[in-house]
C-alpha cells in the first residue's frame, strides 16, 4: 500500500445551463480554471487561483461546504454548508469575484481554529451568467453551458500521522484509516484483478467485497460466503 498520490478524483466539474426558449444547447464554455486541484490548508492557511481562460467577463460565486463523508464516489457525496456549521474551522473568502479575459485572482481559506485530524471541504467556484443587452439577444434560442468546479480541500493536523488497518468480514474486506489524515492504498488484488488505487479517510471506512482480497502488506481475506458474479465496476 502506498501513502503517496493524489485524490482519484480531486476536483469535479459540472455544467451551468443557461436557457432561453426552447433551441439548441451550444459548446460548454470551459472559461474558468482553478489551481491547484487539491489545496492541503496547514495552520497559516492557503489561497487558490481562479484564472479566466476566456475572452469574456466572468462573474464568479465561491461557497464552502464541508464535506462529511470523504473518499465515496461523486455522487454519495454529503456536504454541509460552512454557513450552517456552528464552529467552523475553515472560512473561505471572497464570496464573488469578476474577472477580466486573462485575469487571475485569488480566493483565501483561512483556518479559524486547529483540528485534530483531517477534515475535507468542497470550494465550489460557479460561474454566473448575467445576460444584458446583447448578450441576450446572442443566445436567444439557444443554451449557454459554463463550466464550474468543486475543489477538494483537506484542512490538515499539525502533526499528521497515516496509518491502515483492514479487517476481514463474510463478504470481503474493510479499510479504515486509524492515523490523523488519508491513506493511499494501492495494489489491492479482487479475485485476481488489481483494484485501482483508492483514498480511506478518518471516519469513513472503506469496503471492498470480494472472495479473495489481497492487500499488501496485510494478507489476504478469503471470504466463507457465496458472492454473485462481479460486475466489472
């Protein structure tokens, strides 16, 4: 198992439709960028670039959103917004940005209180669409699609420390992260086929079915139950 590497899936883009009447959606226009991807906050904090790559004005939303079960796919996200947290430990800032074709600027996370183990943030940066005079009646007919993206931020410890344990069950194996931020696991092999590498996060465990789970450097679990066939996924 490897400690190494970066989130299978670190930054999400999704699409903002814009519609006028009922016409033909246009090319998404994938003007905004934000760097980096993944943004690790230690305790002075860290900002991130939002850069237009366009030749239009953007206007630009960012909002925060704690992210409470790290490491499950896109989809089974659950995330909680910073301003329904009672005591939050991270605050991002500004809230709305302009930007200029070729203009970059930046928006800061500031941690207002230490933690003891990891925890993980969505930055969500939503390009607006504000359609006046011409604007409108250019996309009359049509859809505007814009790009936007939601960056994973991990607010670390001051002192992290990684570490795994996988426990065998009836139907496969489980990983759980018993250190104070991420572990990477790498090689793991389900029923002869190697598993691409995943991320187990404190708090939320990992599990992997299968009748014969390898993990380096840990063993094997062979499972006493008949499982139906995999599906490939």
């Amino acid at each position: 198992m490897s400690r190494d590497g970066v989130n299978a899936r670190p930054a999400a883009a999704w699409a903002v439709l814009i519609a006028a009447c009922c016409g033909v959606a246009k090319p998404a226009q994938a003007a905004i960028d934000v760097l980096p991807k993944v943004v690790e906050v230690e305790q002075s904090g860290k900002p991130v670039k939002i850069v237009n790559r366009g030749h239009d004005v953007e206007y630009v939303s960012i909002s925060l959103s704690r992210l409470l079960n790290p490491g499950v796919p896109l989809e089974e996200e659950r995330l909680q917004s910073i301003g329904d947290t009672e005591h939050p430990a991270l605050y991002a800032y500004p809230f709305h940005l302009t930007l200029a074709p070729g203009q970059s600027k930046s928006v800061s996370l500031k941690p207002l209180a230490p933690v003891d183990r990891e925890t993980d943030y969505r930055l969500r940066v939503k390009p607006e669409v504000r359609l006046l005079g011409g604007e409108r009646r250019e996309i009359a007919g049509g859809v505007v699609v814009k790009l936007g993206f939601s960056v994973l931020v991990r607010q670390l410890p001051a002192k992290p420390r990684e570490k795994i344990s996988v426990e065998c069950d009836a139907t496969g194996a489980r990983f759980t992260a018993t250190g104070n931020v991420r572990y990477r696991v790498s090689g793991v092999k389900v029923d002869g086929s190697v598993l691409p590498d995943f991320n187990v996060y404190p708090g939320t465990p990992i599990h992997r079915a299968g009748r014969s789970i390898a993990v380096p450097d840990a063993g094997t679990c062979e499972t006493k139950e008949n499982l139906p066939p995999r599906s490939g996924r």
